[in-house]
C-alpha cells in the first residue's frame, strides 16, 4: 500500500508498504479522502510544539471498511462507510477515570504524536469507529471530526436555546460553531473575521450577522446585531490575542467566553475587566464519542459545508495542497486530499 511519510517540516515522502492486516480488536478501512486542518498546517511548518518527525498525518477522513481482525464483538459490514477517532488515551488517569478522556493527561492523537490516516490502508481499534450514513458524501463524511469539535464547544456553552452567540474567527471551526449554534437553537449568531471571502462564506451557510472587525468595531456589530440585548456568549475561535481582548470588554458582565482557538503564544488579556465583570474563561478541547454521533446527524440535516470546500487535490499532490494554503491563506477554507 501506499502512504504519505512527513519526514520534517515541508518534506512528505510517499512510499510503498507491504499491507499488515488488521490486529484483534482492529478493523482495516480503506481511505478515501482526508480533509487538511490547522493544526496540520502547523505541522507542515514545523510549528506544531507537540508533533515530532517523521510522522504520517490525518485524522479527518471517510473510508469504506476493507477488513475486520479478531475479536470485534460488533464487527461492522464490509463496505460500510465510517471515520474514526483519533484520541490514543490511557484510561488510568483522573480525567479519563471520570470519563473526559478528551483531556487524558496522556494524551496521544493520531496524526500528531501517533501516526495518522494518511494512507491506502488504515488499522483502527473497533472501538474508535464511527458509522456513517450510507448515503454521506466523502466531504460530509470528512467533516464530521470538525463538526464534533464545533458540537463539543457548543454543549460546553450548555443552553443555547435564545441566546444571542458571538463567534470571533470564520475559518472553518469558526464557521461550523456558529452554524451547531444556530441549529441548537441560538436567537442571533454573529460571527467576526478580517478576511472578507471567510465573512462571504458564512452567510452563505446562513450565519445570521458576518462583520469586518478590521472595518468595524466588535462594540458596534454588536449592537448594530443585537440592540440593547447584548450578548453573554462567545466562543473564540480565532487564536489572536486582539480578538481576545475585544470580547473580554465587549461581552455582557457575568457572560461566558469559550476558548476554541489555538494561540501560537500566550495572549494578554485584562484580567482586571475579567474580574470585576465575573466573565468566565474556560476552555473546550476536542470531543467525545456523543459529539461524533451528533455531528453525524447534524451533517446529515442541518450543517452546510458546500460553500467551505474550496479544493479538492489527489494523494499524489498532498505538499501541493500545503502550497496552494500557503499561497491562498485566508481566501480558502477547508481543502481536500482525495486517495
């Protein structure tokens, strides 16, 4: 089989492998395409602080499943559409003896500190295995790890039920958040960014409010979107300190800011307003198997992702994809490797 091998920043290697049939407990599934995410980028520049060399990457796909080892209780069928999660946890440690394995002080994830999906042929504990819809298209079915991330931040927010939402950062989490915000029952999402073509493709995922923060204040498209209302809900999925600490002042007294994004240094917020207004910082990382499940129905009813695949390139081409991000930064949004 073939595989992709991210020797150092900026080098892929592609290499041919004798096939390992899957182990007890495994299930082989045959990839079919993976989707390209930040953190994959950090890894291509050698700015991932977490990620060491060489590894196979991807953790955001769909595949069909090719075999199935020894000792899956629930074998799934042959053929059968899925994706997987990519945590590696150790089960032992406090975390996920309470069941937030997402935060496993142990914490391993394939395409990072483990290797990835980045291959014809992929072996998977059963047990991390998602079912898909028979019908699900390659890109819905490579959307659901990022969708589970935009859930997993939503349910930490608890009760969206008429509230009004903002989301600082329309890239692709950013987009899907304000998106799992709406259909979980938000009054008014507005979402921020300085890239236009990234406001373009919110509205037309049918984000309520998409402003320029370059052009307009977050103090005015707020009002401008919720009147005396107000917001006591934001999720920062920027990673900017800018954004930060303009929703640390702009947010209602007593609100709640979800941190989503990833910072590539710590941000100065004014922990004074943080005080004296009661705000809550507080952090959302990954997801559960629930969130995954949820995705699932979410993409197959209410979540948009036409308008945010921008590029579709073959296996053959993955530094290639890397390049045209590169070249294209924030006039794209999700780009595709197909097998």
């Amino acid at each position: 089989m073939k595989q992709a091998v991210m020797e150092k920043p900026g080098s892929i290697r592609f290499e041919t492998v004798a096939e390992t049939p899957p182990g007890p407990g495994e299930v082989q599934i045959r990839v079919r395409q993976i989707g390209i995410c930040g953190s994959d980028i950090h890894v291509w520049h050698g700015s991932h602080p977490f990620t060491p060399y060489p590894v196979i990457q991807g953790h955001e796909f769909m595949g069909t499943v090719e075999a199935i080892g020894p000792g899956v209780d629930t074998p799934p069928p042959l053929g059968a559409k899925v994706t997987a999660l990519p945590q590696i946890v150790c089960g032992q440690c406090n975390p996920c003896r309470k069941g937030r394995f997402n935060i496993c002080e142990n914490l391993r994830v394939r395409g990072f500190q483990a290797d990835g999906c980045g291959r014809e042929l992929y072996n998977i504990p059963a047990e991390r295995l998602v079912i898909l819809p028979d019908d699900f298209t390659a890109d819905q079915g490579a959307f659901v790890e990022p969708v589970s991330v935009a859930v997993h931040a939503c349910k930490r927010a608890g009760d969206l039920a008429g509230r009004n939402v903002v989301v600082l950062g329309a890239g692709t989490i950013g987009n899907l958040i304000a998106q799992v915000a709406k259909a979980r029952g938000a009054a008014k999402v507005l979402i921020t960014d300085v890239a236009d073509y990234r406001l373009d493709v919110a509205r037309r995922c049918g984000v309520d409010h998409a402003v320029n923060t370059s052009r307009e204040s977050l103090e005015d498209a707020t009002e401008a979107a919720f009147g005396p209302g107000g917001f006591d809900l934001a999720f920062e999925a920027a990673g900017v300190e800018a954004s930060l600490r303009s929703v640390v002042k702009a947010i209602e007294k007593g609100g709640l800011v979800l941190i989503v994004g990833v910072y590539g240094k710590p941000p100065v917020v004014d922990m004074s307003i943080v005080g004296e207004h009661e705000i809550v910082l507080a952090g959302s990382m990954m997801y559960w198997r629930e969130d995954w499940e949820a995705a699932v129905q979410l993409l197959a009813s209410s979540v948009s992702i036409a308008p945010l695949v921008s590029r579709h390139l073959p296996f053959d081409e993955w530094p290639d994809a890397y390049r045209f991000i590169d070249a294209n930064g924030p006039s794209i949004m999700k780009v595709m490797v197909d097998l």
